[in-house]
C-alpha cells in the first residue's frame, strides 16, 4: 500500500468512528449562529455585497486573501465588527491593496493580502501572532465567516456562522489534492469530521481559530464541506508575518516622513 492510500485510510477510519459518536446538530454549511460579537471580523463588499471576510489586525489595517482584491477601489467597502450583514452599522472605504508579488491565484501560494481603509476606525482589531506557532494536525478549531448555508445558493449568509474543524495534516492533505494543489508550509489544511459541513462561497478571508489564537484565515477549497477536499487555510507563517510587519512598518514610516 502506497503512503497516501495508508494515509487516507487511517483518516477515514477516524473519521468514521467520529461520525458514530458525533452529535447531529446541523444549524460557511452545517455551521450555527455567532452569538458573541467580534468586533474585529469585517465584511469586504463590493457595492454593498458582501464577497469575502477579513480580519481587522490595526485600526486602518484589514488582513485577508489577495485573491479577494477587488476594482475599482471605489466601489469596495468595509462593514466591520457585525453579526448580520444587514444591520452593520460601521462601513468605511479602502484607499488600497497590498499584496505579495509571488501570490499565485491558482496554487494559493502567498494568497494573502493587506487593505488600508480611508479612516482608522473604532473597532478593537485582532492581534495576530508575534512569530509562527504551527498547529498539529488533530487540533480542533473554529472558521467564521458569512459563507452561503446553502451549497445551492449563491448568496451569503445574513448571520455569522461558526463551525469547529480539525486540522489535518499537511501530507494527507496532499494525498487528498494530488496534482491540483501543493500544499506548503505557509498554508494550513482543515475540515470537519461530517459530511456537507465546511466553508463554501463567501467565506474566504474567514479567520481560523485554535485555542482562540488566530492562525490563518480560508484561502480556498474544492467544494463545500467535503471531508476529501479539506479547506485550505493561508497559514501565519512566519514568511507571511514578516511580510505583514513589513508591510505595516513601511507605511508607518511613509505617514511619518
């Protein structure tokens, strides 16, 4: 048996015996409702429709994919700190787009980006980590975003989801993906252990959370809520924290000279 076909099997056995043992609650897809406000998730929308999620990282800073860049810059907006996306009540405009020269739209490489917003605003932002810290495949975390509920509709969802997965491991994930995607060091792999749950359209950008620590954010997946296509998460390596410090810094001394 080659290596990926014993990964993928050891895999689906512990998914099963999950699955036996998991509660059936159904209430992103198969995910519940926030009840706590964060009031450093941000909606990027594109003439006030909502089009991926971010993560509010300084008080003009929004983090999130660079796949999400959209143009003209004046018909994007921001709607920060909500829990429904028809009752926000802080919008602001951006002033632009930073993102790496190496990101790659179809391999997710470096698929990460900074928006600096019109104003600095009065939301308290999410600190992210001061150096890498990788997450062990089998770690239960939790995904946010206004992603559709419905893998039918393409529509985003009015209220906050929240779903906990499990972080996979980079190799299986791998297996899993095979010749459509490599997955690096700089990308985290996650999904939950049923079926018909997972982030879908509109959650890119949507933070991923262990032990409360924000660890990366959704880049992207092949479907919605297929264990054998687990999302792929750009990961806060510490190539991508230097690059947002970095990127941080420059403007901080371009504003001050």
């Amino acid at each position: 048996m080659d290596v990926c076909r014993y990964l993928i099997v050891i895999h689906f056995l512990a998914f099963t015996f999950f699955k036996v043992a998991a509660c059936s609650e159904v209430s992103i897809i198969g995910g519940k409702d926030v009840k706590k406000l964060q009031p450093w998730m941000v909606s990027i929308q594109k003439d006030q429709t909502h089009v991926c999620g971010g993560i509010l990282i300084q008080d003009q800073w929004v983090l999130t994919p660079a796949h999400c860049e959209r143009k003209p810059i004046s018909s994007v907006t921001v709607l920060i700190g909500s829990l429904s996306l028809s009752k926000g009540s802080q919008r602001v405009g951006i002033l632009s787009y930073a993102k790496p020269a190496t990101f790659n739209e179809r391999t997710k490489q470096d698929d990460i980006m900074l928006i600096k917003l019109n104003k600095k605003v009065k939301a308290k932002p999410k600190k992210i980590p001061k150096k890498e810290k990788d997450v062990p495949p089998g770690t239960k975390c939790v995904v946010t975003g206004w992603g559709t509920a419905n893998s039918e509709v393409h529509k985003p969802s009015d209220k906050l989801q929240m779903l906990e997965v499990t972080v996979v491991d980079r190799d299986l994930c791998n297996c899993f993906y095979k010749s459509d995607l490599v997955i690096t060091k700089d990308m985290l792999c996650a999904a939950n252990k049923q079926e018909n749950r997972g982030v879908c359209w509109g959650d890119s950008g949507g933070p991923l959370e262990c032990k409360k620590n924000i660890v990366g954010f959704v880049s992207g997946s092949i479907g919605c809520g297929n264990p054998k296509k687990p999302t792929v998460y750009t990961f806060l390596s510490k190539r991508h924290i230097f690059w947002i410090n970095s990127i941080l810094k420059k403007q901080l001394n371009s504003t001050t000279f």
